[in-house]
C-alpha cells in the first residue's frame, strides 16, 4: 500500500510566516513540498512524528550572508543549518564569488574568494557546480557591484568609463539570466569607493522591470548616514527597482541615538519607493580590518590576521599595550585582518530590529578565524533574546521577519510560509528554550532549542549534528516577479 504522505509532523505548534498567531495542528510533507496542514490522519503517511507541542516555523531565510564559497567548501552549512536557516542569500555587499574568475581577490573580496579554488567565470558556471556539489541549503545570488568593477576595470580609483560601464551591464544581464535575483553594492570600501550614483544606476539599469532587486551597502553609516541612504535610494529610485538597506546600523558614538532619523527618512521614501532593509542583532560590526573604523569603535577585536595569526581573538588595545606599539602601527602590521567593532548604541540596534520592514540578516564572516558571534547566532537571538527576554515583538513577528516578509521581498516563490504547495523548509524548535549560545568570547557555538531542520522534505540537522544530506538548491528570479 502506498502512503499519501511521506512524512506526518502531529502536534505541532504551528507558527506559519505571515505572522499570525500560532495555531495547533499536524504538517504533512510530500516530495519535498507541504502537501497539507490541518488535522490528518496518521495511517496516510509513511512516517509519523508526535512533536508533543514543540514549535514549526517555515526555515529561516539569511537574507545578508557571504556563503558564497562556504556553500562548496563545507556544504553541510553548519553554522547557519544549526540556526535552522534554509535559505541563504549569498552576493551582498557588492562582493560576489562570480563572475571573479581569476582576478585578484582585492578586499573586502577576499572575505569570500580565497587562493585559487573555487573561482567562477559566471553565476551559470558558479549555479551549474552547486547543482553537481549541492549544499544542506537552499541559496539565492546577488552580483557583487564591486566584483564586476574588478572584473572590468583596470584602475579601481576613478567612476567606471562608458566602455567598463557597458561591460558591467552585459555581465548584470548575464548574472540575470542565469538567475541571479539582483545586484549588491558595497561604495563603503575602497574598490567601489570612486563608483558615483550614476555609474551604478547605470550598471543595474537590466534590473528595471524583472522583479530583481538592489542590496545596497551604503557609503557610510556614521556621521552621513542619512546623505548616503537618500544618495544609494535615488538609484533604485530612478529605475523603480525594489532595494534593500543592507544590515542597517548608525555607528560611531557622536551618531548613537541616530536611528530616529533613518527610520523616519525610510518612512517618507516607502510612500513612494520599494524600499526595505536588513539587520543583525548585536551592537558590533565586523569587516575588513580598516583604521578608519577602529577609530569609530569603542573597541576592536581580531577576528582574523594572515601576517599575525595569533592576533586572531585578542582586543586591538591589549595587543598595542603589550607589544608598547601604536594602534596605527599595529592595524597596518596585521594586514591582510578582519575585526570585529563594537560601535554601536544597543538603543538603535533594538528601534531598526522593531521597524516594520526590517528582515534578519546574519552577514556572518565563515571564513574568519574568530568570528563575528552573528555567524552562528543571529536568529535564535532574534527569537530567543529579543523575542522573549526583551519582549521587543512577538514570537509570531520575529518569525515572520525571517521568513515569510523575506521571501516575498526578495521573490523567493513557494518559500518562507507554512501553506500547503510550499516547499517542505521547517524548522522544528522549542519556543521557549530556543536562544544562542554563541558569544564574543566563544563565537562558535550551534543554538540551543533547535530539534531539527528540513530543507526540501530532508533533515539537515537533528539532535545538534548535520545529518550530512544535502538537498539544497538554487532559487532563481521567478521571470518578472514583483
Ligand atoms: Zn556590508
Ligand atoms: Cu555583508
């Protein structure tokens, strides 16, 4: 006898993405898809699961990640499968894996790309080799403005020409066909400093009408945050494209307190622009190792150091005192870094992540030696800290943050809700033990309260490990989405 169902998920609690309340019911799934939801029948299904009240959400969705290599290099994706995180969109901050081929990996490009693996000429050969080497999750792509701007440019100091701009867009038209779902930004760092907002309207001009979208890191996020949001939102304004304020933040003491504003400049531009934006729960940023931020910061942690490994994990203060030498001296003596910055008013941090439009992003660092804590921690903190500790919204918001309003921001079809015909991304937790365990001083710690996690009908993870299946796949820009 054959079984309608190939797995039944009884007495769930069920929270579905839109961010209605919890209801109580039984999940069936079915070739990878939810076949249905509601009271059913244990015999139809080849497996049955009492979940005895514990909490299903659809997978959450990393909207701000730099997967792009760690989809290949280590596809059980732990550090995000262990946050129940199904879908990760890969490309943010202007930096893409494709189409770098063998150009250098200046940075911040070299967050991602490393020596010579795993380089792509194109996002189709980039998607064609996640297809054969598939990861334990879904992914989605952008295409790293400044990435392109290495590909196409032999001095990275000056606005692209008409030809290198040319060059851009047939390379954005490219990424577009073979699926990418937008373009990424980054004019905050230095090869894609010099881009003004008309070579990047010009270079995202394909975007206009496919239901693509542009994730802009803005230029800064200090003392002209405001000048530099209202100068990245007249580029998708122009080309009446969706854009995403990329891990929005004010930093910088003098600005504390300046998220008021950001937010009231986002609700005058949302009357009349597609505009929204990401966010990761802590008050520290981490990047690129650069003085300029250091100087920004309240203080500095070595996240990673190719000169000086053992630099990896220590405050920048402490090291200048021991080895009685200037900070100056010591960031240029730690080149090529990455660091982490705590240069942000926990105040701000709490009004973005309540802000209506704002979605969950990790723009966790996989490649860094001692990373930001956000890699492996950022949504069961959402969910476990802001949620129910704080009591900053509710469970049903949070969630809805990280998957349902995700997915229809970033045209992510059948995914991010719990409806029957959605593809089968759960994730099974309990809701009031699920938080983060990963700290600044210990960074890689899986969430606690996490049972397990499907992908496509598939357990990634269970019981703290990866199962070591991997049935992700590439979501691609369903043609003229909106
Ligand atoms: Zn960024
Ligand atoms: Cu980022």
């Amino acid at each position: 006898m054959s079984c309608a169902f190939d797995l039944l998920l009884r007495n769930a609690v069920i929270f579905d993405g839109t961010g209605a309340a919890r209801h109580h019911g039984d999940i069936a799934l079915s070739g990878g898809v939810i076949a249905a939801v509601g009271s059913l029948e244990a015999d139809d299904a080849a497996t049955t699961v009492d979940l005895r009240g514990r909490a299903v959400a659809p997978g959450f969705i990393d909207v701000h990640t730099h997967d792009d290599r760690l989809l290949l290099a280590d596809p059980s994706m732990a550090p995000k499968a262990s946050q129940g995180v199904t879908t990760v969109v890969v490309g943010n901050c202007g930096i893409s894996l494709a189409p770098l081929g063998d150009r250098p990996a200046v940075p911040p490009i070299n967050l991602v790309a490393d020596g010579e693996a795993q380089r792509f000429d194109s996002f189709a050969d980039y998607f064609a080799r996640l297809a054969i080497e598939p990861a334990a999750v879904n992914c989605a792509a952008l295409v790293g403005h400044t990435t392109l701007r290495v590909v196409t440019m032999a001095d990275l100091g000056r606005p692209a020409d008409a030809g290198e701009i040319a060059r851009m867009r047939t390379l954005v038209e490219e990424a577009l066909a073979a699926g990418a779902i937008g373009v990424s930004t980054g004019t905050f760092y230095a090869p894609a400093a010099a881009a003004t907002a008309d070579e990047i309207r010009q270079v995202c001009a394909p975007l206009a009408g496919t239901g693509a979208l542009i994730a802009s890191h803005i230029r800064d996020e200090g003392a002209r945050v405001l000048e530099s949001m209202t100068e990245a939102m007249s580029v998708a304004r122009a080309l009446g494209v969706r854009q995403v304020i990329s891990h929005h933040k004010v930093v910088g003491k003098a600005n504390f307190g300046r998220s008021r504003e950001t937010l009231a400049l986002l609700d005058d531009a949302r009357i009349d622009t597609d505009v929204c934006l990401d966010c990761y729960p802590y008050p520290a940023s981490s990047t690129v190792l650069r003085a300029d931020s250091v100087a920004q910061a309240g203080r500095t942690l070595v996240a990673w150091s190719k000169s000086r490994p053992e630099a990896a994990g220590r405050y920048l203060d402490e090291l200048a005192a021991e080895r009685d030498t200037s900070i100056d001296a010591l960031i240029a003596e730690l080149q090529p870094a990455g660091a982490i910055y705590f240069a942000m008013d926990e105040a701000d941090v709490e009004r973005i992540l309540a802000y209506p439009e704002t979605m969950i992003g990790s723009d966790g660092l996989p490649h860094d030696v001692f990373p930001h804590p956000r890699l492996w921690g950022a949504f069961p903190r959402v969910l476990g800290h802001y949620a129910r500790s704080r009591g900053l919204f509710s469970l049903e918001t949070a969630i809805h943050k990280m998957t349902g309003l995700p997915a229809a921001r970033f045209g992510l079809a059948g995914r991010g809700v719990i409806a029957p015909g959605a593809a089968a991304d759960l994730v099974i937790f309990d809701p009031d033990r699920i938080r983060d365990t990963a700290t600044f001083a210990r960074p890689k710690q899986p969430a606690a309260g996490i049972d397990a996690v499907y992908v496509n009908g598939v357990a990634v993870w269970r019981d703290g490990q990866p199962t070591g299946r991997r049935p992700g796949v590439v979501l691609r820009r369903a043609e003229g989405a909106d």
